[in-house]
C-alpha cells in the first residue's frame, strides 16, 4: 500500500514529466506553423518566386492576386532558355526577349493546344487584356482572342494569322 509521503515524489515526477511534454508538443506545433524560409522576402506559400516572374507575381497581387499561391519553385522551360513558375490559377511564362507574363484560362488552354512557348505562338508577349465579354492575349507570334456568350453559355477562342511566318 501506498503512503500519501511516497506517492508525492511519484505525483512531483509525472507533473515534471508533463510539463516537459507539454513544453515539447507546444514546440513542435510552433515549429511546424512557421513556413519554411519565413525570413526570405522571395517565399509566397513556403515555395520560392524570385526575378522577373516574381515582379510580375507581386504586381498582380502575391498569393491574394488572380494567380494564387505557387504550386512549383521556378522551372527550366523545355527550350532551355526561358523559365516558368506554375500556381494554382496559372502559370507566369519568363523568356530574355519577351519578359515575364501570365498564362491562365481559357486563353492559356488553347495556347497549349497550340504546343505552348514550344508552338508556333511563341512566348507571351502581354497579359490578358479584357473589354467587355472579350479578351485576348499577345504571344510572340500571334494572338489569341476569347469570347464569352453568356445567353448561349458558351465561350469560344479563335486564333490570330501567324506573325512570324
């Protein structure tokens, strides 16, 4: 049988150990809460957006923007020479000669039908420009223009004749 004298050591070590454990979790929990890189001024989301892709990201508005929070760290583009980063509502495409633009939507859709930087389109050259129930979009070598029909509910792009051939 237990004496109350004897048990308080027992009871002295399980709140110690408690308080240790407690200590422990509460850590663990601040530790996981805190994004990876939190002092870097380049890390939207955890991920990473640094040059021009991420000039252009900050100018439509970070993670609260249009584009969302990224989904990729920048990425080399299949030609080698231009640079991408990929978020949730789109993708802003980075190449020397034409810059930093987004690509989301339907617009962005049929642009990769059309094989993406790698078609015959090329690298964005603007951003989607709306007036109306119309927007288009500039690529290197033509555009892409997109219409909306909200009494027929349907939508439609049609491309622009190639500049560059």
């Amino acid at each position: 049988m237990t004496t109350a004298t004897s048990a308080r050591p027992r009871r002295d070590r399980i709140a110690a150990s408690l308080s240790a454990l407690t200590l422990t979790v509460g850590a663990l929990i601040a530790a996981a809460a805190t994004p990876a890189h939190a002092d870097d001024p380049h890390t939207y989301c955890g991920l990473k957006v640094v040059g021009a892709i991420e000039e252009r990201y900050v100018q439509m508005g970070g993670p609260t923007g249009q584009l969302g929070c990224p989904l990729t760290e920048e990425l080399a583009n299949p030609d080698g020479v231009g640079r991408r980063t990929q978020f949730k509502n789109g993708t802003i495409y980075w190449h020397p000669r034409t810059g930093a633009w987004p690509v989301w939507g339907d617009i962005g859709a049929r642009w990769c039908q059309e094989g993406c930087e790698r078609g015959w389109l090329g690298y964005p050259t603007s951003a989607e420009l709306r007036v109306g129930n119309e927007a288009h979009q500039n690529f290197r070598c033509g555009t892409i223009y997109w219409q909306a029909w909200p009494e027929r509910g349907t939508m439609m792009t049609r491309l622009s004749e190639n500049r560059c051939s």
